[in-house]
C-alpha cells in the first residue's frame, strides 16, 4: 500500500471507530528512512485525536481503541504509532 493510501486507511478507520471531533494523521516516515523497522516497507505516523469515545477513559484504554480501529494496518502497514488521544470533555 502507498503512504496516500495508508493514510487515507488510518483516518477512515478512525473516523468509522471513534467519531472524532479533530483528527489528524500524519506520516513520519520520512523521518525514520535508514531504521531497522522501515526496511520492511511499513510507516511511523502521528495521530492526535478528540472524540467524545474517550470521555471517562484512561489513556491506556484510548490507546487500544486506536489500535482496536486500526485493525491489521498495525501488522502490514504500521511500524510505529505515536498517538495523542484527546477526550473531548476535557477540552
């Protein structure tokens, strides 16, 4: 999968999973060219979220609802996730 298809992936998923009120992805990649973790063809990316699904939950527990949303992305096209999980009654 390309990088404009990956990211068209990860913020569909999302926005399917979590009904975000902000969400922006962003891809790393580049940063990271050389790295043992990118010589297999999959990316680092950035997502910084708010969604009321968060509302109540530990940052731990946001976490897994990225990950759980993202599915198998994270085994055949994510290599790393930095995640900014935001609940959207803390803003």
């Amino acid at each position: 999968m390309k990088a404009e298809q990956r990211l068209a992936a990860i913020r569909e998923r999302l926005q399917a999973a979590l009904c975000p009120e902000s969400l922006v992805v962003e891809d790393e990649s580049h940063l990271h060219v050389g790295h043992v973790g990118a010589r297999d063809g999959r990316g680092h990316f950035r997502v910084m979220i708010v969604s009321p699904a968060f509302n109540g939950k530990p940052m731990l527990a946001r976490h897994r609802a990225v990950y759980t949303a993202l599915g198998e992305l994270m085994q055949s096209d994510i290599h790393a996730l930095a995640i900014e999980a935001v609940a959207s009654d803390e803003l």
